[in-house]
C-alpha cells in the first residue's frame, strides 16, 4: 500500500471512530471499547486465528468474516435494541461464530440467549467462544430452522476447513459442497415471552416466520431484527408476503437496505427491525 493509500485508510478510520463517539446507540464503556477494537484492527494486517473484540477472545474463521462481522455488528450495531428488563430473553437464528451472541451480552451481560446454528465447523468455533469467554446462560443448538422436524440438505463451502456468511439449506444461496443436517420449527422452543428475536438464516426467514404464526407463538414475541434475503432468485419477488405476516401479526417496523449497484434487480440484504403495536 503506498503512503497516500496509508493515509486515506488512516483518514478513514479516524472519521469513523469519530462517527461511532457522536452517533453510536451503545453505553458507554461499551461504545469506547467498540472504537478501541475498531482502530486495532484496522492497524492489523493479518489477523491472528484469535482476535481480542471489546474484551471478548474471539476464535474466528478467517480475516474478511471476522472484520465483516464485527463492523456489521458491533461498529454498525445493526442488532441494537432497547428491552425493559436486564435479563431479557434473545433467540439468536444463525449465530455463525457467536458474534452477535457476543455483541448482546455485552449489551445486556444477565441476557438469557438460545442460538442455532447448523454447519458443524462453524457450530464447533461458536461453542469454543461461548466456553472461553465463560458466558452463562447462553444454550446453543447444532440444527437449521425452517417450517418442519427433518433431515435437510445444507450447502457449505466445499474446503472442509472453511465456513462463510452464505451457508444455507438454498442451493440458489450457496453453491459449494453438500451435508445433511437437522431442520427444527423454532416454535418448539419457544415457550415464555422472547424480548428479540435475531433471524439472519439465509433465506429461510419467511419459512420460520409462518410456522411461528401457525403456532401462536409469534404472539410470545416483542421485537425482532429479520435480515431477509431479497432476490436469492432474482426472477421472484415475495417481500411483500413477509411484510403482511408482519402487519397482520400486529407488527410495526422499518426497514433498510444496502446494495452496491443501484437501481439493480440482483441480490439485496434488507433488513427489517419489527416492533409489536398490538
């Protein structure tokens, strides 16, 4: 990198450290150990198979996820939320590694927190997370979510030593090696009110969110953080099927969504945070 493109990136960091002071939801000391590990890593060129994260010792899978992780998590604190209780219960649908299981007991440190996650590598780092940062009650479950009890097929990255951000039980998402894993409705467990609800699961959103309805136990729920997968297959657009599930199950919410073309028919993350009003 020549000096020039040093001191842009040094620029860079300097002005998001800055934006994440001023704007940034987090208490503090939360949000000053964020800009801490923020201006570390972004010093570090190649990072070491364990990364210190706002105190936690994280195990991660490679330097790209481990840096998208942490700035979409806790930089951008995409899965902020305000509960009325410190001990809120949060369900965590596709924890990868553990790092929004991490960003949500910094935030709430009493949390109760179950999480899923279905690729036996990444599901192995997850627990070696949740064990090394000696975090309690946090139960962790090795299966994929979706509308029915049964054996899935599951698409990974064909390196068995490799996991990624767009595992999924749709071979229109990833395209790389195959391995049957077990699909749970979310519903079974679920059994007093949940405070959040974080489903990011790679197109099976919609899918977990009707069998919540069906059960009534969509009812038991106060706020949720949906990333849903627009465009997985670009020729079908059902977005708005989600959005009146919603509605119909006395939700508010916003939505927001990123794309690197624009306007552009491929693949979009849309995020929507629902809230309930009735």
């Amino acid at each position: 990198m020549s000096v020039a493109d040093q001191a842009k990136a040094l620029l860079r960091s300097i002005l998001t450290a800055r934006r994440i002071r001023r704007e940034s939801e987090l208490p503090d000391p939360f949000r000053s150990e964020v800009v801490s590990t923020f201006l570390r890593l972004n010093y570090i060129s190649r990072l070491p198979s364990t990364v210190s994260v706002t105190g936690y010792e994280v195990l991660h899978r490679g330097d790209g996820e481990l840096r998208y992780l942490f700035n979409e998590i806790f930089v951008e604190a995409c899965y902020f939320f305000h509960a009325d209780t410190a001990q809120p219960v949060i369900i965590d649908c596709g924890s990868n590694i553990g790092m929004s299981i991490l960003f949500f007991k910094k935030l709430y440190p009493a949390a109760r927190i179950i999480g899923f996650e279905p690729d036996p590598l990444t599901f192995d780092t997850l627990k070696t997370n949740i064990a090394h940062n000696a975090l309690s009650n946090v139960i962790v479950h090795r299966c994929a979510l979706g509308g029915r009890d049964e054996t899935r097929d599951f698409y990974r990255a064909t390196e068995p030593s490799r996991s990624d951000l767009t595992m999924s039980t749709l071979k229109e998402r990833h395209h790389g090696a195959t391995l049957a894993v077990d699909c749970r409705r979310l519903s079974t467990f679920i059994v007093e009110e949940v405070d959040l609800i974080k489903i990011d699961i790679e197109g099976a959103e919609h899918e977990v969110l009707l069998d919540l309805a069906s059960s009534g136990k969509l009812r038991l729920i106060k706020q949720m953080h949906i990333e849903y997968h627009h465009h997985i297959n670009s020729d079908v657009d059902s977005l708005s099927r989600t959005i009146r599930l919603l509605e119909d199950e006395g939700f508010g919410y916003q939505l927001k969504a990123t794309s690197s073309r624009w306007p552009t028919p491929r693949f979009q993350d849309i995020s929507i945070y629902c809230y309930r009003t009735r």
